[in-house]
C-alpha cells in the first residue's frame, strides 16, 4: 500500500506530564505513516498505548476513530500498528492516550 508520511497534531487526552507529551509528540509525529486512502480526509483517531517496565509499547488500542467510514475502520488499526513502531522509550505514564489529529 502506498502511504504518505504525515505531520500531524497530536492532542493528549490522558494524564501524560507536559515534557512527555512534547516527546512524545515529536517521536510518533515524525515517523508516523498515513494510508493514502485517508490522507485527503480530516480525521481524529484517539489511542491507549500500555507500555511495560522498560517503557516499550506493549499494544497500542483504537478507542475511536472520526469520521465513521469503512476507509477509517480499515485505517484505524493499520495507525496502531504505526503507532507502536514509533513509540518511544521511556514514556512512563501507563497507560497512555492520546488522540491523533489530521487536517483539521
């Protein structure tokens, strides 16, 4: 599948300390990769990432996704999987959510 590599927003919706979130914003952010079945469509897909001991992501969950559409369902777990080659090391607040935000 052909995919764009993506600059995005990411807004936290957990309880992640503020230099977290800015680490955490700027690692997933920038190796994030976007289907292109979705790339021209603003969407928002919110995560909760849990992450063991040594603060690598053990799985990464959709919670919910916007807009509901069949592209979205098939993108949304494709995004998780991108989300779990990207996390960084060392986030300790566990488990992490987060929602991603594109285009709007």
């Amino acid at each position: 599948m052909r995919t764009v590599i993506v600059v995005g927003l990411l807004v936290c919706v957990g309880t992640a300390r503020a230099g977290e979130l800015d680490y955490l914003s700027d690692k997933i952010v920038g190796c994030l990769v976007i289907p292109v079945s979705i790339g021209d469509v603003p969407f928002k897909v919110t995560f909760e990432v849990t992450s063991g001991s040594a603060g690598k992501a053990k799985a990464a969950t959709v919670v919910a996704y916007e807009p509901h559409s069949e592209a979205m369902a098939k993108a949304a777990p494709l995004l998780a999987k991108g989300v779990m080659r990207c996390w960084p090391p060392g986030i300790k607040t566990n488990p992490t959510r987060f929602t991603f935000s594109w285009g709007e």
